[in-house]
C-alpha cells in the first residue's frame, strides 16, 4: 500500500514513440504491483509519453448500481484493443473484471475482403511478439501479411538518404493492413469474452475523478459517463491520447 501511495504522484514514464507493448507493461506491472487499485489510479496514452499517473480531486456520488471494473480501456482500434486483449489474457489477471469501449461497430472477422486496404502499418518484430501473445499473429499470418528485410528513407528538401540493408538480415518488420490487425484481435477478443467484456458503438464522453480522500457518500473509484447515459466505474483506467490527466 505504501509503495502504491508513492507511485502514483510522480511516475511518468517517457519513451519517446507511443508503443502498445511498453503500454501493456506499463499497465500490467501497475495492476501487479497495486493489486489493491486505490481510488487515485488512472493510467494514459500521450505522444510521447507511454504513461502517466495522478489524481485530480472532483466530487463523485456513489451509486451501488453502478457496473465497478477493475480495468477499464477506453477506446478501442489496434493500440486499445491490443491492450485489452493482452490483460485478458495475462493469468495474474484472469480474475480481473476487464471491459474494452469501443466507439466504432465490431469488425467482421469471417470474411477479409479480397481488395486490399492501403491502411497499413509497420509492424516491428517486438510488436509481432505482443500480438503473438495472445494468439492474434497466427489468424495475421493465415490472412495477408509482408515481411520487409530493406528500408530507404530520404529527405524530401534535399538529397540524403539513408539505407538499411544487409544480406541474409532476418525480417526488419511486416507491413499489414490495419483491417487485417484489428480482424485478428477481434478474434481473440471473442475467445475470451469469458474475461474482456466489449461494448461496441460506445463511447466516453466523461470522466469524474475520485477525492483523495474518503468520504461516506463518494465513490472510491473513476467514474466513466457514456454517450448512451450510462455510468460505470473503474478501479484502474486506460485511455486514449486525447485525453489528458
């Protein structure tokens, strides 16, 4: 409890690129390290800055009837998903209640459509081992995938270039459609609905912080208010860039 009550204050972790696997890292070592989840926790995405925790004071009736989760994600697409699949699938926390918001309807997962998307993304190999984790980069390797082994970049002012390229180097990273990614997260994400709860076409529209301190009228936790006039609350949030703690 005390090293929880020191970390949160102060912790910000800086890594320059935004990535999902340092953001699922930063999330699973908070939720193992603070297993209590005191009513102070949030956690964010920001550019350029994988993780950043605090509290902000703010008053919050407390509602028994009210859905309380231990994780919340808010916001979906790969990076969001990614995370609430690779917390479904950690074993700490299959006891966990976790729930992923997502704003846009589910993707189909039967069917790819035979043209291809120009939507891609550079997957690094890192990023191939998070989404092999929870079993997403097998249903990626059966669909459509491109594995590049040269890159050249140039300046578009001037004539510099640089090359990497070596012979007999091993894959630099995969090129896939953003369709294809999210495709095969959203499979595993329906393999284990039994420990990630997804509302598709639901979207947060506010956030009211807990006090510090406890009071007999006030949540202990983050309470999240939909577009649809739901509330829920939270014990440990995950959001988008967009929105600042």
């Amino acid at each position: 409890e005390k090293k929880c009550k020191k970390l949160f204050p102060v912790a910000r972790g800086c890594y320059g690129d935004v990535s999902v696997t340092s953001g699922i890292m930063a999330a699973s070592t908070m939720l193992l390290a603070c297993r209590g989840l005191g009513p102070w926790k949030s956690f964010c995405f920001r550019p350029g800055c994988v993780a950043s925790f605090g509290w902000q004071s703010g008053s919050v009736r407390f509602s028994s009837s009210e859905a309380v989760y231990d994780v919340v994600v808010s916001g979906g697409g790969m990076v969001g998903s990614a995370m609430a699949a690779a917390l479904g699938n950690d074993a700490h926390l299959h006891e966990k209640k976790i729930l992923l918001l997502e704003a846009g309807p589910k993707k189909a997962t039967d069917q790819l459509s035979k043209c291809y998307s120009n939507r891609v993304s550079a997957i690094t190999p890192g990023s191939a081992t998070l989404l092999n984790s929870f079993g997403a980069w097998d249903h990626i390797c059966s669909m459509r995938i491109k594995p590049f082994q040269r890159m050249q970049v140039w300046d578009a002012c001037s004539e510099a270039m640089i090359v990497f390229a070596k012979d007999n180097l091993e894959d630099m990273g995969y090129i896939i459609e953003n369709d294809v990614i999210m495709s095969a997260i959203t499979k595993q994400l329906d393999a284990m609905s039994d420990r990630v709860e997804v509302f598709y076409r639901s979207r947060a529209v506010g956030y009211t912080w807990p006090l510090p301190y406890q009071t007999c009228d006030a949540s202990p936790w983050v309470e999240i208010d939909l577009a649809d006039g739901r509330r829920l609350q939270t014990k440990l949030l995950v959001t988008k860039p967009s929105f600042s703690v």
